[in-house]
C-alpha cells in the first residue's frame, strides 16, 4: 500500500507551536484535492511497486503548473544511485497554463505526436522535462538527475542537504556573486554546445546548495533549432546579466551570447 505522509511532521509542529492546526489542516485538504486525485495515487503505486519510491513525505513547493514533493526513495533507487531521497515533480491537469506549454512543445522535432487535449499535453510536458534533464546530466550541467517519469509525475534528484530542500537563489541571493555568475553562464554555454537552451533561466528557477547553483524547471527547454532558441537564449543570458548585476557584477550580454556560439567543429570545447 503507497504510503503519502502528512505535509512533514515539522510543518504540523510549526504550525501547532502557533496554534494554527486549523490552517494546517486546510493546507492539507487543498493538496489532496488538488494532487492526488485516483490516477495520480495509481501512477505513485506503480512507482512503488517499481521501488522507486517508499513515501511521499511532504510538498517543497508549488508554482503555476506543477507541486513538487519530497519523497523517501525506494530499494531500488538507493542501490542505483545513493539516493535516500527524491524530488516528485506532479504536474496539474486542470490548472496548467496549456497555451504557454504548446509554445514551447510546437517546433520541437522531438515531440510531433502531441495529442492536443489538456492531459496529453501535460504528458507530454512530462516527458519533456525528463528528456532535457538527459541533456542536462550527459552535458554535465548542475540540475536534478532524471531518475523516471510516467504520465504527468516526474521523478527526479533532490537537491537538498540533511533532508532539507535547497533555497531558491530568489530567497537567499548568491553565496560567492561572482563565482556563481560564471557558473550559470558556464551552465548555459554547456547546455547550447549540447543542443539545449533552458528557455526560463531566472533566480526563480535556480537552487543554492551550499556554494553551487543547480538549474531547475527545465521543462519548456528547447533544442537548438527551435524557432525560438536564439531569442531564448538571449532571454536567459539577459535576466542573469541584469540579476547578478545587483551583487556589484558586471558583464556584456553581447559578449557572452557570442563567447557560447563560439562552437567548434567537434561541438565539445
């Protein structure tokens, strides 16, 4: 039988400490209508049964599509990869922004056989993410390790430390501005000489562990030759330029954009 936790017992207690159990409760209620509705609950078993996970201990964090949990990792997990926890990435059929998505799947060679209704369109997000997080791992980028995906749930490295998740670089700014700039231009440059560009690189889908930065939320991640790619790609050096020029660092966005189109015939510099 899957197990699901309570939203972390260190929640409960928080919110007990301050005679807020009432808001707890609630808290719980809107995840369970709004997650883990019948097919979900039987996309977790699978995942179980797979041994890939054991439980879902509680929610990291929520954005427009998609609730991300915490989850202790199953038997099999644990031998392949050292995990003792997971990242599970369940994204929402009903409230999903589907325009947004589309724009980002359409002109993707990879996926021409989207069916066009909200759910096989969430599919196919899914399938996405995981896809890019390939990339992202055989390039050597700093981002979650894929570990598996079906339907609409994916599952992913956790990025975190003692159990706890990683802060966003929104929440805590960066921990060396300098070091971690070159970093995630490095990351972008690694990413584009290996067909991808990230598409949505901000402080909001970037995670501090320790003094490295990890990229997340890849999902709408393009290949090169997207029709969209270069104006992509200029986006993200754009929004790290102008983030990081808040810490004292200065750099030209021109610059960088051509120092990562500097790609050599072999494509591995």
């Amino acid at each position: 039988m899957l197990k699901i936790k309570s939203d972390g017992d260190r929640m409960d207690e928080e919110f007990e400490k301050n005679g807020k159990e009432k808001k707890v409760e609630k808290i719980k209620r809107l995840i369970e209508s709004e997650v883990f509705d019948r097919t979900v609950l039987l996309t977790l078993g699978y995942f179980m049964n797979k041994k890939l996970i054991e439980s879902v201990d509680f929610p990291i964090s929520k954005g427009k599509e998609a609730y991300v949990f915490r989850a202790t990792a199953g038997e099999k997990v644990k031998k392949d990869y050292g995990f003792d926890f997971i990242a599970i990435k369940i994204y929402m059929i009903e409230t999903s922004q589907f325009k947004r998505m589309s724009s980002y799947i359409q002109g993707d060679k990879r996926f021409g056989d989207v069916k066009k209704s909200k759910r096989g369109i969430v599919y196919t997000w899914t399938r996405k993410e995981f896809r890019n997080l390939m990339i992202c791992e055989s390039a050597g980028v700093n981002a979650p390790k894929p570990i598996a995906f079906k339907d609409n749930i994916l599952l992913m490295e956790y990025i975190g430390e003692n159990g706890d998740p990683a802060r966003l670089l929104h929440d805590i700014g960066p921990p060396e501005p300098e070091k971690n700039f070159n970093q995630i231009i490095g990351e972008i440059k690694k990413l584009y000489r290996n067909n991808l560009v990230h598409a949505d690189i901000s402080d909001f889908n970037i995670l501090v562990k320790g003094n490295e930065l990890f990229l997340i939320d890849i999902g709408q991640g393009v290949l090169r030759d997207h029709p969209m790619a270069e104006e992509f790609l200029t986006r993200d050096v754009r929004n790290m330029v102008k983030y990081f020029s808040k810490f004292g660092i200065k750099s030209n966005v021109d610059e960088i954009l051509n120092k990562i189109k500097q790609i050599d015939k072999t494509n591995k510099k």
